[in-house]
C-alpha cells in the first residue's frame, strides 16, 4: 500500500530525516512514536509533499515516485491517494463545517455539487456533527474542529489518512472524544498512519509501531513487542519515560 526507501530531508544545515525506510500494508494502523525533534511530523508531510523530501522513492497503491524530483502531475496523483489531519485542524475560517467538508470533494475529486454536499452531510452525521453544518471554526469547540476534519480526511475516500499528532492541540477533556472518532476511522479498514503521543490508543489500535529518534527509524514492530518487549535500549528509556509508574518494560 504505502513504501517509503531511504527518505531524507534537510533544512539548512540540520538533518531532519537522516534514511527514512518504512512499509505500511493494505488496511493497517501504523503509530510513529518518538520524541519531540525526531522527524515524525517531517515524514508525514513529505508523504503529502507538504515538505519536498531531499531523497527518497514513495510507492503509494499502484504509483512509484522521486519524492524530490516529483513533478506537479505526480504530486497530485499522491495527494489524490491520500488526506491529512493537522494537530491545529487546518480548517479555512471563512466557511462552514459542510464547506471546508466540501471543498476537497468539489475542487479535488471534481464530484458533482449535490453528490458531494450528500457525501460531507453523511460523513459530519458519522462523526456527530449533523447540528453543526452552517456553523465557522470560531464557533467549534477544539475538539468539534477536529472531528470537522477528520471528517473532511474521511469524505475523501483516500487509501492512507495521515495524522499529525491529532489531539496535542486539545484540552485533555476533548482528547478522548477525538481519539474515539479516529477508532471509528480505523474500525472501517482505512489504512492510517498516526503521529501520536497518546500511548493507549496506540496500543488499542495500531497493527505496526515505528519509533523515531534523530531521524531515524530505531525500532518497529507490533504493539504488543513494542510495549512489553522492546529491544533497543532507547526504545526501553522512551517508553519508561512516559508510561505509567505500575507498567514495567
């Protein structure tokens, strides 16, 4: 579904994304874990080409290509495959829940309008905010903005969803709320990969776990290895750092 080989990016003189490799399969929840300056964020948005990588090949469903020397037909065959959830929401200020839905359906897939208002109704109702089509980001709750975009990322039909540490913008009395939503994403087989520090949704949900540190990939595999038995030592100092006192690596 989704490759990525040997993946690199710069700004200036500070590597981001030393060598990047990851595989993520047809209907799988991967969770990046890592800390703050590891390059988790970088990754997802060279995915999107929201960042243009330095180095690297994507292979996404049936499409390969040059993440830096991508043209922009390239470009957005990629996007067209994929949609993306922003910790800050990335919603467009001056339009309604059902319009910033809309938007992608109209300009990006070029569905028919009445199709396309259909298509954004039924997915705010999936994500319980049928009382809230005609209302602006200013008037949401953090955590209504959220589920206005994901469903915005749902809407869409993409074969990945990527999620940028989705609920770090959020009062921790809406964190579970908008974790409950992106269970519901992943229960319909969508394949995501989720930047998170949420620890127990990661082990709830994910069917991979990649840990990154200083742009690199230091260890991956399932929730269950990652979290009971992780084998490089930084894994181990990580997770000792941020897991509850009662639960022992």
């Amino acid at each position: 579904m989704l490759e990525l080989e040997h993946v690199k990016k710069s700004f200036g003189k500070l590597e981001v994304l030393k060598d990047v490799s990851l595989s993520v399969n047809k209907g799988d929840v991967v969770v990046i874990l890592g800390p703050s300056g590891s390059g988790k964020t970088t990754l997802l948005r060279c995915i999107n080409f929201l960042e243009r990588a330095d180095e690297g090949k994507m292979t996404l469903a049936d499409q390969s290509v040059n993440l830096h020397s991508a043209t922009r037909s390239e470009v957005h065959a990629a996007r067209i495959k994929t949609a993306f959830v922003f910790q800050n929401y990335g919603l467009f200020r001056n339009k309604t829940a059902l319009g910033n839905v809309l938007l992608g359906l109209v300009s990006a897939r070029k569905i028919p309008k009445a199709k396309a208002i259909k298509q954004a109704k039924d997915t705010l109702d999936w994500v319980q905010l049928q009382d809230k089509y005609d209302c602006y980001p200013s008037q949401l709750s953090g955590g209504q903005q959220q589920r206005v975009s994901i469903a915005r990322a749902v809407a869409l039909n993409p074969d990945v969803i990527l999620f940028d540490e989705p609920t770090s913008a959020l009062d921790p009395e809406l964190v579970c709320e908008t974790l409950e939503v992106i269970k519901q994403v992943a229960d319909t087989g969508i394949t995501m990969v989720v930047v998170t520090h949420e620890l127990q949704f990661a082990k709830d949900v994910a069917d991979h776990v990649v840990f990154m540190e200083d742009g690199y990939v230091v260890e991956e595999g399932t929730a269950n290895e990652i979290f009971s038995n992780p084998k490089e030592e930084r894994t181990k100092k990580f997770l000792s750092r941020i897991l509850p006192p009662e639960y022992s690596i």
